[in-house]
C-alpha cells in the first residue's frame, strides 16, 4: 500500500467515523413523543404512516450500513468499490411511491431505493443487502452483473443496470418510457405492464451532460406534442459534482419549463414520501413526464478515496452531517413515539454486526477466474437460431405490398433492396419500428424508406427530433422494452455525436446484466464517401475505427443489392434471435448505382430473392463473399472498395494475371476463416480499404492475416489519413481505382 493510499484510507476511516458517531451521539439526546398509531401518519400534515416510517427507515438504515461495509471491505483489500448512498436514503421514499413493475435506471447512489424496491417485491431485506454486498466484492454469484460490475439490478425487480456516471442512461429512459406507450397502441406485448412509469435517478452534476439535456429535450418534446412518456426523472441534488459545486437553486433554475416539477427535501423522509408519491401519481395518471428534485447531502465523500477536506471547508462538511436523512427519519420515529433511541441505537448496531458478518462471508465467494467466463454474456451467438429466424416471412406479404411483391419487379438498386426488405420485416414483426431523421413522410435523404409510412402507418414508422442521442436512445429503451427497433442515424459522421449511446450503454448491458437484460437493434447508418463532391467530410465520412474496438458490436457493410437484402434480415434476425447490438453500414455512393462496367449494363442490380429462397440465400454473420477463382492475387474489399476492385480485376485478368475479389461483407466480426482461405488460394493479398490509412478495416485485416501465421505477401492501398474536403479535392485523399490496379500490378511482380 503506498503512503498516499494509506492517507486516504484514514481520512476515510475518519470520515465514516464521523459519521456513524454522530448517528448514535445525536439519536441519544432525542425525546419520545407522545406515542402515535402505527397506522396514523407519522406526523402532522403528511401520508406517510407511522409503519411504513418504519419500515423505510430499515431500507436507509441498510443502505448507509452498506457504505459502511464497502469502506471496511476497501481497507481489507476485500472490496472494490466505495461510491455510496449515504446522505441520498431519502430515495427509499422513491421507490415507495412505485410500483415493482415500473422499469428503474438508477443513479449509482440509489442504495435505500434498491433495497425497497426488493423489499416490496416480497424478497427478505438480507437479500437485497447481499445482492449489493457480492457487488462490492465482485462475486461471480453476484444477481444482475456477476462480478463484471457494481451495479444496482435485477430481472426480478424491473431494475434495468447502469454503469453511467455522467447521466447517459437517460435517453434509455426516455426510448422505455416511449416504448411502454408505443406497445400498447401496437397493441404488441412488451415487457412493462401497460399503465407502468419509468423511473431515473440522476446527480445534481449530471444534470448538466448534454446527454441530460438531450433526455429532458425530448421528454418535453413528446409532451408538448401530446405523445404519451410517462417518465420521472429524479434528480437526487446534494450540491457537489465530486469537488465542483452545483451553484444554489441551480436545478431548479436549469429544469425544462415544461416538465412538470415537484421539488422535495430528500433528508426528509415524510416530504420526499409525499412529493414524491404526488409526482409518480401525475406521471402515471396523465401518462407525462415530471421532475422530481430532491435536495439531499453527500456524507463520507464522493468515494472511500476523496479527500473531502482538500475543497470543501470543515464547517459545509459538519452541516452535510447535521442534515443527515438516517438521524432525520430517527427523530420522526422517536418524536412520534413509535422508537426509543436506545432501540434505534441497538437496531443500528445489531443490524451493522449481521451486515458486516454478511460481507465477509460475501468476500470468500468465488469470483470471475478466465476471459472465457467475463465475455460469456457479451454477444451470445446462435447461428442456427438466427438462420431460422431470417427465413422467416410474413403470410401476408403479398398484401403487405400491395400486390406487387419484390421478386417480381426485376433487378433492384441497393436502396430499393433495402426498402423492400425493410418493408418484409414491418410486415413480419408487428413489434418492429423504423424510425430516424426525415424517415417518414420523406422517405430519407436518399429515399431508402419511402413509401413504409404510408404503408405501415405513423405509430411504426416516425421521425424523430434532430438529435443523435434521441435516436439511439429511443432504440436503447424500446429495445430493451421488448419492441425492435431500426434506427436510422442520418450520416456516419453524425454517428459520433452520440457514440456513447451504442458504446457505453447499448453494448454494455448485457455484459453487465448477464443477458437478463437486452437491447436488440439495428441502426441503419448512410455511410462513406464518393457522393461527387456532395457535402463535404461530414457526410464523406469514411473512419469507423471508434466502432470497430466495441466488443460484441455487429458491423454490416453490404455493397451488393442481394447481400444488402440478406445481410439486412440476418442482422434483425440476430437482433430478435440474439440481442445483437447490429450497426449497418449502407454505402451512399451505391445507393442509386445500377452499372457495373460500361452505361446501360445494369450489372449492379441484382433480383429481390421470394421468400421461399430466403433459407438457402441466408448470410451468416462473419461470412465474406468470394468473387472469381484466380490463384495468382486475392483483393480484399468491402462498400465501395468491391465496385472498384471487380473493375479492376477485369482490367488485370484482360492482362493475363488470374484475380479473385473477397468482398468482406463484415467488419464486425471479420470473416477469418474466409480471408485465410482466399489468401492462402494465391499466396498474395492485396487490401482495398477505403477508409483511412491509420485506424482503417486494412490494419485488422493484416494483423489477422499475420497472427494466423500467413507467410505470402500483403499490401494495401487505403484513402488518406485526412477529412474529405468539399468538391473534386476529394478525389485526392480517397481510394480509387487506378491505386487498386497500380498495387495489385507491384504485387503480382
């Protein structure tokens, strides 16, 4: 242990000390009231009786005991997460105020909301407690995260898990909310009962994240426009953001106009009970979100680390501690006569003797012990399952599109493949819904969903607000609710306005859920570059290295009208079948595309396959697509890179030199075993990459190449480490033809 660390472990002993000292030495001097009926309100002026006082003060009680534990489990070497609840239990009275069925994203000191919420759901209160005791210590037996993660979750309780600190699970919150209103006027089954609310608890600091205002922006949004969100935000305030201050009145001066607000004192278990119940009746009766603001105090620290006295001063600190929510909520008790302080002070320390035996029992349980058993729940994979799902069509199709099915049109373009095939799964899977910027009446900026509004009407095909974070985070929420969602995101480089979404959240929950919770969906994105010169880098872009390194992601990116066709079933099916989290790369310059090597030879379309040919023409995940049977060169390719490299390899087979092209079809998961395969054929392989140099497709398509111990040669040709300007420049920093042809001549000797 180093010198600083010990520091810190005593400034923490101190500030628990402290703390649990001026529990007993406050809760001594405190004077029995005239005693009250247990079934009476607790006090004058409040609904909250003196039973369930009671009983919520046992759920703070356990939560700040909890803190207590982490903190002697840190010292041990036992634990391994310290952030507490003490100074917000005032959030029991939250959960209270729900019902087990409402869906809760919970703020990481949500500790007394999560032991009522298991209390309520007729679970024993050392249950609760040991489901965040095997967190501490990352027990593998852990309920929700199994050692992944301390996190507040369970199947069981309609606690979804999250791992934000910063408030990015709030537009998740608001795609639930979103998606228990929307099931119902499918008239689909989704997993929330049809009168529930969404909860989400957040920090004072948070509140600021542009992912916050995003969330409030689009609650409002729904509202004012008359769309059912039935949502409680609950803002716990205890004026701190780790070391920066919240300025005083600063959550209710930055709060949303048209949120309806409720603010309450947290350290007051009869205000936050009554507040908080009038709030959550609001949501559920007018079926419109609301802010709840509870003002509370942040005790011991930001974490059993934070060297609290480094800013701020021993007095703030000392009236933090004179406002502590446990003393508040002892004092109702003994005041109404319904508690000694000797009793209480006896609970307390018999209940910290269990809890502590508890959590050192806790610490001796089996924890993660290979990689093989932490990515078990990341991307489960059930190909034949996924197969079976992607053949599946439905028996009205034919009606679905008005008489004329796709098969019978002759060749499609790639968009038009698309389409249709997003219309085959809309008539297939009445939980689906396609939504995006300009989706609907539109039809997309390029047209690839005109049409399905008109067809499938406004409730499964919609558009949505101009915001990334609210797109992907109606898809977080509907997904996990049980709808299946296929988002659109306008342009990839838009994408990254909100990558956090798909990063942090949409690939993390079943990871930290253990597959108990799942966001299956598909976001279409409208990708790279070759538009003429049209709109310069932001809507050329051609990078999606932040995409490629998110473990368990799906990364489709079809050039082809048949492979987009397929390639598009397979990854709804994946999402339906699976879970699978599946971005799906749609290259903008062949959207329109029809000829392959001269004007007028239409060698880029290709038929719409019947339904009766789904089963054989299915394209697993991870599998490439070979074209030719040359064995002097492979050329590896994907998008855009397939059309120029085919033009080339005739150009190079006219010469005399024997090509084949491996279109990769997949950037996530590569297709491996197919690459090896082709480079082994010709013992030369040469990569046409049109993203960039340095964090391109081509620098994992090497390092595959070169771990599985292949000895022939390898080059790559790519587009230039640089933005994509606007008009011809363009043409000087992407990949092209003439690059392919030149490379693959070098190389060919």
């Amino acid at each position: 242990m180093t010198t600083g660390t010990l520091r810190q472990d005593i400034i923490g002993c101190v500030a628990r000390d402290t703390v649990e000292t001026h529990f007993s030495e406050t809760v001594a001097t405190l004077v029995p009231g005239v005693p009250r009926d247990p079934a009476s309100p607790v006090r004058d002026g409040t609904s909250l009786t003196g039973a369930r006082c009671r009983e919520l003060f046992g759920f703070q009680l356990g939560s700040r005991l909890l803190d207590i534990a982490a903190r002697h489990l840190r010292e041990q070497g036992e634990g391994y997460y310290t952030i507490g609840s003490a100074g917000h239990e005032g959030n029991a009275a939250v959960a209270a105020a729900l019902r087990t069925t409402d869906p809760a994203l919970l703020h990481y000191r949500s500790g007394a909301f999560y032991l009522t919420r298991s209390a309520m759901a007729g679970r024993l209160p050392e249950e609760g407690m040991r489901d965040v005791l095997l967190g501490l210590v990352a027990a593998a037996e852990e309920p929700i995260a199994g050692g992944r993660h301390k996190v507040f979750g369970h199947p069981d309780l309609a606690v979804i898990p999250q791992t934000s600190t910063i408030a990015s699970h709030l537009p998740r919150a608001v795609g639930t909310a979103f998606a228990i209103e929307r099931a119902h006027q499918l008239g689909v089954r989704g997993r929330w009962p049809q009168d529930a609310i969404a909860v989400c608890s957040f920090g004072d600091a948070s509140l600021n994240h542009a992912s916050a205002l995003s969330a409030f922006n689009t609650a409002a949004y729904c509202s004012y426009q008359g769309l059912g969100l039935p949502l409680l935000f609950v803002c716990e305030d205890n004026g701190l953001g780790i070391s920066v201050r919240t300025p005083n009145g600063w959550v209710e001066a930055a709060r949303h106009p048209l949120l309806e607000y409720f603010p309450a004192d947290g350290c007051d278990l009869a205000d936050a009970h009554d507040v908080a119940r009038a709030a959550a009746d609001h949501v559920r009766a007018h079926r419109s979100p609301a802010l709840l603001h509870l003002r509370t105090v942040r005790l011991m620290g930001h974490a059993g680390s934070d060297v609290e006295l480094s800013y701020r001063t021993r007095r703030e600190i000392n009236a933090d501690i004179g406002r502590d929510p446990l003393v508040a909520t002892a004092r109702l008790l003994v005041e109404a006569g319904l508690a000694t302080p000797d009793g209480l002070i006896s609970l307390y320390e018999t209940t910290r003797e269990h809890l502590f035996k508890m959590a050192m029992e806790s610490s001796r349980r089996p924890r993660l012990t290979s990689a093989a058993d932490i990515v078990e729940p990341l991307a489960p994979r059930t190909p034949e399952a996924v197969a079976r799902t992607s053949a599946v069509a439905s028996p009205d199709r034919e009606r679905a599109f008005g008489g004329r099915l796709p098969e019978q049109e002759g060749p499609l373009t790639l968009a038009q493949a698309i389409n249709r095939t997003l219309a085959d799964t809309l008539a297939s899977h009445p939980e689906a819904m396609v939504f995006g910027e300009d989706v609907a009446r539109k039809g997309g900026v390029y047209g690839v969903t005109r049409g399905l509004q008109k067809r499938f009407g406004a409730g499964r095909v919609f558009d949505t607000l101009l915001d990334e974070q609210t797109v992907l985070g109606l898809a977080l929420g509907t997904g996990v609710s049980g709808l299946l969602p296929i988002a659109e995101i306008q342009y990839l480089a838009y994408l990254h306005n909100a990558l956090d979404q798909i990063r942090g959240e949409a690939a993390t929950l079943s990871f930290f859920s253990r597959g108990a919770y799942r966001n299956p969906m598909v976001v279409r994105v409208p990708s790279y570059a070759y538009q003429k010169g049209f709109g310069g880098h932001f809507h050329n872009d051609d990078s999606i290295a932040a995409l490629r390194d998110i473990p368990g992601l799906i990364i489709a990116s079809p050039a082809r009208p048949d492979d987009a066709a397929a390639m598009l079933r397979t990854c709804i099916a994946a999402a339906r079948t699976d879970g699978s989290v599946c971005l799906f790369l749609e290259p903008i310059a062949l959207y329109n595309t029809r000829d392959m090597f001269d004007d007028g030879d239409n060698g880029w379309l290709a038929p719409y396959a019947p339904s009766s040919r789904w089963a054989e023409t299915h394209v697993p995940v991870g599998r490439a697509r070979s074209y030719g049977d040359g064995r002097d060169l492979t050329i590896v390719t994907f998008g855009n890179g397939l059309r120029m490299s085919l033009r080339a390899a005739v150009r190079l087979t006219a010469e005399g030199h024997s090509c084949r092209v491996l279109d990769l079809r997949w950037l996530s998961p590569l297709p491996v075993d197919d690459l090896l395969r082709a480079a082994e054929l010709t013992g030369k392989v040469l990569i046409a990459d049109e993203t960039r140099r340095t964090g391109g497709v081509s620098e994992g398509i090497v390092t595959e190449l070169l771990d599985a111990g292949f000895t022939g040669r390898i080059a790559r040709v790519t587009s230039s480490d640089s933005f994509i300007p606007l008009g011809d420049a363009a043409r000087h920093v992407l990949l092209c033809e003439g690059e392919i042809e030149e490379a693959a001549r070098k190389l060919l000797g």
